[in-house]
C-alpha cells in the first residue's frame, strides 16, 4: 500500500475526473488522454523514462500536456536532466510538500524509504532539508518545542535546517506548545546500532515482538499488511490496515510472542461468551444486541481469526528457521560467549544460504561472496564505508561484519542496503557502550509476561541502545554524565533549549522523537514500554 | 533643484542618467514632464509621468524625490538583505535582487535551499566566486543545493580543472549521486563513498546481457582494485564466463532430448548470474559424473574456484538428496583410509546431515545410518525420536541404563512390532543393571 492510497484512493480520483492510474515505467503509455500527470518521487531514473515516454510522443507527432509532480522534493538534478533531455519545456513541474504520514496514533512516517542509502550510505545530503521541513510543519501544528536533544551529525544538519527555515518563512504557530521535548537520532555513526531490513534496528537481532514478527515475515508497509490464502483459511488474500483502530492487534501489538497465543485464546473465549450472551435473550434486548454489539463483536471476531492465522504462519515459519538456535546464538554473542558455536552456526547458514545472523567474529569474506553471490562485493564495499565492517588481516582470515542477508539473497541488489544489515563496528566499543548503558540486563530468569524493563522485546537479552540513551537523556535533561557514552558513539551530540512561551497542560507528558534512518518496530514497543513507565507519551516519526 | 543623483546610488553599480526639463519658476502654468532614466546593470527600468505645476514661487522638487526615496529606502544598490524588512519579504528582495542582477554567492545557496524558482549562477565567473558559492552550499548541509552548484561547475569548468579542483576544496562528505550518474566518465570521483572503481563495477547490474556483461567484467577487472576486491571480481567473471557455457551446453541437450537427466528433473530457472554455491549445487544435481576436464563438472569447479570442503560438501549433500540417489549420497562420506578400510567422515555435524536428509524425504533405512552416527547422545536421542528411528533409541536407553525411559518409549512403539518385543526382551534382560 502506497502513501497515496492513505490519502486518496482510486475512486476518489476518479470523481476528480482522473482516467487511469498507470505505474511509471520503462515504456509507452497507451491512452486517448490530452494531459498526463506524473506522480513520482524524484529519482533520476523515473525522470529519464518520462522523457523518453514524451520524446516518443513528440516522434509520433502526439501533442499533449504534461506534468509533473515531486513529491516531497523537487531536486536540480532531476530539472537538469529535463532540461538536457530538450524536454524541460514540454513539462510543468511542481513539487507536492507531502511531508508526514499518520501511520498511527503515536506513530508518524516521513514516508522517505531512500533517506538511509542516500544519506549514509552515498553521502548525499539532499534529504536533510526534507526531515528539516517536516519538523518545521509538526512545529507549526504543534507549537514551539522546549526542548531539543540530539546525537549524530546528521541529526545535527537536520536541526540546523530547520533552525534556517524558521528563520526564512513564515511560520505560524498555534499557540500553545503541546510537544515538550523532541529528540533527535541518527544512525550513523551510532554504528552500534543499524539497520534492519528497511532501516535501522538493533544488532543483529531477531524480532520477537509481534509486530516485529509480522513486519519479518510478512511486510508491513505504510501501516498496512497483506495476508495471503494460507493465513486467512479463505480463498482470497486480504489486506488488513494495522493500527490501533485494530482492536486485537493494539492490544497484542507490543506483546512478546511467547504472550500472544496465550492472549489469543483467552480473546477468543470472551468472544465466545458474548456471542452466548445472546441464548438468554428476550426480543427487545436481542434487538439492541443486535445494532449495537453484534457488529463489533462480528469485527473483532474477524480480526481474532485473521491474527491467529497469521501467529501460525509466523510459528511455522520461525520453526522451519530454527528460529531458537537463532535466537539462542544471538543471545550469546550479545553477552561474548560461546563464540566458537556461533560462528560454526554461521557458517552453517551461510552455506545453506538462509539469512544469517550478525556477528562480530572473524569469517571468510569470501564464503559470502561465494554463497550469496558476487553482487555483494558492492555490499561489503558499502558497509566498510559505513564503518561496519573492518578488515583485520590475520593469517587467513579477514575478521569483519556479517549481513543478516535474508532478503539479499533473493533480491541481489547490491550498494542497496535496504536488506538487513547490522553490525558492530568496533566490538569494544559495543561492549564498553552496553557495560556502562547496561544493555544487556544480568537477570537470570526474566519474566516475559510481566516485563521490568525494556529488554523484553529481544525476549530479555537486549535493550535497543537508542531507547536506552533516550530514557538516560530525558531523565537527567541533558547530556550530562554521559559524556562516555557519547564519546563512544562518535559525539556529535548537542541540546537546546528553546523559549516555550508557555508549555501547555499536555506539553510535560510529550516527547517526540525522530529516528533519522528508521527504527524498527522493536524498538517502538520498547518505546512504548519506557511510556507506559514514564507516564509520558512518545510520539515518533522515523524516516521509513 | 535636489537632483538626488549621487548621495544614495553607489555608482559603481547603476549609472543613472536623468534628463528633465523643467519649467523655471516665473512661469506660472506650465506642464512639467520629467523624463527619468534609470539605468540599471541589467536593464533599463525607466518611467515618464508629466505634472500639472499649479502656481508660481514654488520651488519645485523634482518629483523625481519620490521616486528616489521608494528606491534608496529599500536600498536596492546595496548588497546586503535589509534586516529592517518584515521575514516574508526577504526572498522576494531576492527575488528582486536577482532581477535586478547581483546576488552574492551566499544569498544565491540561500535562494536555492529555499526553493522558489531558478537561480542564475552564470555571474559567477571567475573560479574563486566558484568555489566561495561551493563553500557556502557545503556549510548550508542542503544536498540538493551542493548538486546544483556542482552541476554548474562541472559546465562551467574544462575538464582538467574539474579533476583539479578537488585539490583546492575538500567536500566532505557529500556524494553527488545524481551527477555520478549522469556524467559517469568524469574522471574525478566525487563520489565520497564508493571508489571510483567500485562504481564502475556496479555498472555491471545495468547490463542485462550476459554476453556483454562478462566482456564488461573482463574490463573491470583491471581497476585498481584491492587485492582481496580484484580477486573477487575475477571470480566474477570466471564464473559469468563458466556459466554462460555451461547454460548454452545444457540448454541445448535439455531440447534436443537426448539427456535422460533433463527429462527427469526439467530445469526450473538459467544458471546465469546464480552465486557460486548455487550453481556448484546446479552442477552436482545434474552432471555429478562427469570428469574434471569438463566445464560443468562440480569438481571443475571445485578447483577454479577454490570452494572450501564444508561448502562443497553441504551443496553436493543437498543436491545428491533431492535426486534420492542414496548410493551417492552414503559414498560422500566413506573415505578409505590406508588400511583399507572405509570409515565415514564428514565436515558437517551429523545432526545437519540428517536435517538435510530429512527435508529431502529421504527414507528412514537411511536416516537411521547417519543418526546413528551422531556424537552427542541427547541429540541422538531427539533425532532418533523425531525420525522414529527405533532401535537406536532403544540402543540408547539401554546404553544409558534408563529403565523408566524405555518403558515410557514401549508405549510409544506399534504394538506387537519388533521393536516392542526387543523392549520386552531387553526389559527382562536380568544381566542389564538399570539405574532407575
């Protein structure tokens, strides 16, 4: 599900006398239209494909209109290439400022699945503008911010862009401020803590929060998830929206997996009984049952039925992985031990090239290449740059980061991380860094049911580093006493304190924060969980 | 008669010719028609309006004051944005002073980073206002504007110099991979990231045809890569070169009709631009006998490419599994040892070797060999459980003297089989001392 569709789906275009949605591609429209609109986010290879679609009907002697429309963006490079096309004045261009994307209630998309490549992989700053004006607008709507912390480089430009803009637009506030501290994260030189799949998350570890696993498995995008045949017991794939509109799911959302079945059940039986309720019924009460209750619980029921489903397929699917030697490995590598057995288990997996977890243990660069394929030279390439993988030359072997390639595999897309990739870059420093944050709790049996803290989303072995730094910064107000930690995560870290004219009665309770990079859904559970704690509300848009 | 020429126009910009005829005062009714002029570096701005004088003894302001007054208030012939103007109007003075003609290089990268329209950079000429407009654009942190400025220079300059500016200013930290891709040959790489001949390299994706992406490759190949990279990349291409033979060879056996193994087993996908253990796994499935002097013979390909004893073997254990040919299978193992005899080894555990069996459905006569030879006793024991294999958990409970165990498992067992009168055999062995 694209942006768009939350915004305006078909039929609502078609009343705005729109005749066909086409996806861009490489090739000639067919169409009686007079006038095509182009809808694109401003890559320079979907600006080539139009302008040979529009020299192609220029050699047909077609006459048209067209447009186009960045979104949220319009780049030079991409006007330049218009222009040396010859094709810059047949087009009109123009540029929609679509900035946030509600995916929840406490959840906002900046909707910008190429802002962690373009930034930290290429080094291309273009998007920093971009997140700048997105604070700007949640300044506008929500009032000026207290308080701004930060860490990371980019983070920084980001601030400092949206420092410029106040200065250079009008701006209106209005009026009270009802976000009191904002919190800026970046994940570049956080090397300890990377990407996942589609941006960062946690070293190399397996989600097991349950919109974690669903996202795993079967891809969430845009707050939106499809289920196929095999999980809805139906003949058709449906296409369920996830948010907390979604009863069932808000309330197992968060749960470790080990919880969500026990859960389940026990919905299902309530369920059960409501519907019973109704056997004892007389006329008018079945009657108020019936336009009142009946179709909630109807909709519920189909939820119950459709999550079920889907913990089964994830269950199946996990345990065709063994998904608990996974997890076992991945847990003994977070505290140090055992390495030799995981890295034996490594091997295994990349042998048998099924996605492997990360480690930070020597292994041969080559054994990669050979099992995932030579595309993935660019891969390491890229991660060296990102400071992920270092080359250690010993005897024989290059000591360096592994990807969790799950997905690499199949795409073969090298230079593009959008694949699971994480890693510690300098294994002292992820050891010095989780000793002083205490990142991996020392409690020997860890109750899942009832969590003490925000290590349950990795089933009690971690706790993502940057819900850590945020609940150490919010809680002393500032970076002090934490110049350790800051230091080793590349410092760059900065706080402001703004002039809120008069914090609103709300404003205490909240935070926003911005993952630069994108965050996973782990790490939004343990977020959530540092809330419910805090008794503050976190409010969070990320970049994916 | 003010003529307000001078005081307030810096002339080193405009060049203001004003011309008026005036009425002399004695006369009492008479039109006034001035004629104002102005020149402006970029054009003529120039306005006619006519008076109507009413009476005589007034001294008569030029009413060209009024005019000069709107201009010098805003202080147009000045450079700098006029702080006294209200926030919205700074970009429109912008606006403005880019019409009228002269914006510095740090109000154009403010343009720019704004984003309201097009922005003429060709008045910066000479290559240090250049690099003062790339100075600011850097420090701005907007990536969209550092393009803008390098695409204009990269117009602007010959291409030696374009190499060479890089000498005189570092960017940091700033990759332009929009200019990379459309102007790949620049022979400066301002791409800070990947090397130059690593972006070369990742040019090989856009290149569909396997025939010119090996010929491609075969040119990469003599960058300046890395030691480790540069043998990676001939790899690459040793094996695109392998694969292409071996898929033309195949393909052409499997429609001729004349190869029983491509009917057996018709091939799913091409061979081409598979990873290595791929199409190692490719090789063993469908031309294990073939001898090594043959392309796609796996132990060919086990040599050139230097493939370690735990891949090869994992690849040619799965792909002899899903043909079912046990024989071959068990002969991966057996190696003879100088007396003679032949013992099983293996690089992998036992307990993967039985998993890849397993998913391979392979029946439980030979399952049982190799779950027989695990080391660990409990893992033999889950193994031999989920495979029922039988005996060896009831060899195992006897081994480990577990009494209740084997009773327990006597449940487990089809009645009246084998296994259960071994179980009651064994039960009531008196020799056997049970621990429990």
């Amino acid at each position: 599900m694209s942006p768009l569709d939350r915004i305006a789906n078909v039929s609502t275009l078609k009343q705005h006398e729109v005749d066909k949605l086409y996806k861009v591609e490489h090739k000639p429209i067919v169409s009686t239209a007079e006038q095509l609109c182009f809808l694109i986010r401003p890559r320079i290879q979907t600006v080539t494909w139009i302008c040979d679609l529009v020299n192609y009907d220029k050699a047909l002697g077609r006459v048209r209109r067209y447009k186009i429309i960045f979104t949220p963006q319009k780049f030079f490079a991409c006007e330049s290439v218009l222009e040396e096309r010859g094709v810059f004045g047949d087009v009109s261009c123009d540029q929609w400022d679509f900035n946030l994307l509600p995916v929840d209630d406490d959840i906002i998309s900046l909707e910008l699945p190429e802002f962690f490549t373009d930034t930290f992989l290429a080094g291309d700053q273009r998007w920093v503008r971009t997140v700048g004006s997105s604070l700007h607008l949640l300044h506008s709507l929500f009032g000026p911010f207290s308080k701004v912390y930060g860490i990371g480089r980019i983070a920084k430009m980001v601030y400092e862009s949206f420092r410029m803009q106040l200065q250079t637009e009008e701006t209106r506030t209005k009026g009270d401020a009802q976000i009191e501290n904002v919190f800026i994260i970046d994940r570049e030189d956080d090397s300890v803590c990377l990407c996942d799949r589609r941006g960062p998350g946690d070293p190399f570890c397996s989600q097991v929060v349950y919109e974690g696993l669903v996202d795993d498995v079967f891809r969430i995008k845009c707050g939106c998830v499809e289920f196929s045949p095999d999980v809805t017991a139906s003949d058709k794939s449906v296409k369920v929206m996830l948010n907390s509109q979604d009863k069932v799911f808000s309330e197992i959302r968060n749960e470790h997996f080990s919880n969500v079945f026990g859960f389940l059940s026990q919905k299902a039986r309530t369920l059960q009984t409501s519907y019973d309720k109704r056997r004892g019924m007389d006329i008018k009460q079945m009657k108020t049952f019936v336009s009142g209750e009946l179709k909630g619980l109807k909709q519920e029921h189909r939820l119950l039925s459709l999550h079920i489903g889907a913990s089964e397929a994830m269950m199946k699917r996990k345990t065709k992985q063994d998904f608990q030697e996974l997890l076992r490995t991945e847990h003994s590598m977070l505290e140090g031990f055992e390495l030799r057995e995981c890295i034996s288990f490594i091997e295994d997996h990349i042998n048998r090239q099924v996605p492997a977890p990360l480690c930070s243990a020597p292994y041969r660069r080559r054994e990669l290449q050979t099992s995932y394929g030579f595309d993935h030279l660019l891969t390491f390439s890229s991660l060296k740059t990102l400071g992920l993988v270092q080359e250690q030359q010993t005897a024989e072997t290059l000591s360096a980061m592994e990807t969790r390639v799950g997905r690499l595999v199949n795409d073969r897309t090298a230079g593009k991380l959008t694949e699971a990739i994480s890693s510690l870059a300098k294994k002292s420093n992820f050891r010095a860094l989780s000793r002083k944050l205490h990142l991996v709790p020392k409690v020997e049996d860890y109750d899942l049911h009832v969590p003490k803290d925000m290590a349950y989303v990795f089933s009690g072995a971690y706790v993502p580093l940057s819900c850590r730094l945020i609940e150490q910064v919010l809680d002393r107000e500032s970076w002090s006493g934490m110049e350790e930690v800051t230091r080793l995560l590349n410092g760059h870290e900065f706080n402001v304190t703004g002039s809120a004219s008069s914090p609103g009665a709300d404003s205490q309770r909240r935070v926003l924060v911005l993952f630069l990079g994108g965050c996973t859904f782990s790490e939004i559970a343990a977020l959530r969980f540092l809330a419910r704690e805090k008794g503050q509300m976190p409010f969070r848009p990320g970049t994916q | 008669m003010d003529t307000p020429s001078s005081t307030n126009i810096s002339t080193k910009l405009v060049s203001t010719k004003i011309s008026t005829s005036l009425v002399p005062t004695h006369i009492s009714t008479r039109l006034v028609s001035t004629h104002i002029s102005i020149y402006t570096s970029t054009g003529l701005v120039s306005t006619n309006f006519t008076t109507k004088l009413v009476s005589t003894n007034i001294s008569i302001r030029l009413v060209l004051t009024t005019i000069s007054i709107r201009l010098v208030s805003t202080n147009i012939f000045t450079r700098s944005v006029p702080t006294n103007l209200p926030v919205p109007f700074r970009l429109k003075w912008c606006v403005f002073q880019d019409f009228v003609g002269d914006l510095s290089p740090e109000e154009t990268v403010q343009r720019l980073s704004a984003r309201k329209g097009h922005v003429a950079m060709e008045r910066f000429r000479s290559l240090q206002d250049k690099l003062l407009l790339l100075d600011y654009a850097v420090s701005g942190n907007d990536g969209n504007t550092i393009t803008a400025v390098l695409i204009f220079m990269k117009r602007t300059l010959s291409k030696e110099l374009w190499g060479e500016w890089r000498t005189l200013r570092y960017v940091p930290e700033t990759s332009q991979s929009h200019t990379a891709t459309l102007w790949c040959e620049s022979g400066c790489s301002l791409i800070g990231r990947l090397s130059p001949q690593l972006l070369q390299y990742k040019e090989h994706l856009n290149i569909s045809d396997e025939n010119k992406r090996r010929d491609f490759l075969k040119s990469c190949i003599s960058l300046p890569f890395s030691a480790e990279d540069a043998a990676l990349v001939q790899d690459h291409f040793t094996l695109l070169e392998r694969q292409i033979i071996i898929e033309a060879a195949d393909s052409q056996a499997e429609k001729s009709g004349k190869s029983n193994v491509f009917q057996k087993f018709p091939r799913k996908a091409s061979i081409l631009n598979m990873p290595l253990i791929t199409t190692l796994y490719y090789c063993v499935y469908y031309h294990y006998h073939e001898s090594e002097g043959s392309y796609s013979s796996p132990s060919n390909l086990r040599q050139t490419f230097k493939v370690s004893e735990k891949q090869f073997f994992t690849s040619a254990l799965s792909a002899l599994s899903k043909l079912k040919s046990w024989s071959e299978v068990d002969s991966l193992f057996s190696s003879k040892s100088w007396l003679g005899f032949s013992r099983k080894k293996s690089p992998l555990s036992y307990g993967r070797v039985v998993d890849i069996l397993h998913k391979n459905s392979a029946p439980s006569s030979v399952l049982v060999q190799y779950v027989a030879l695990v080391e660990d006793p409990e893992q033999r024991l889950a193994l031999a459980q989920k495979h029922k294999c039988h005996d060896i958990v009831i060899n195992t409970f006897r081994d480990m003297k577990d009494r209740q165990m084997l009773v327990q498992y006597r449940d487990k067992v089809e009645r009246g089989s084998d296994e259960e009168r071994k179980i009651t055999d064994l039960l009531n062995n008196s020799q056997i001392r049970w621990k429990n």
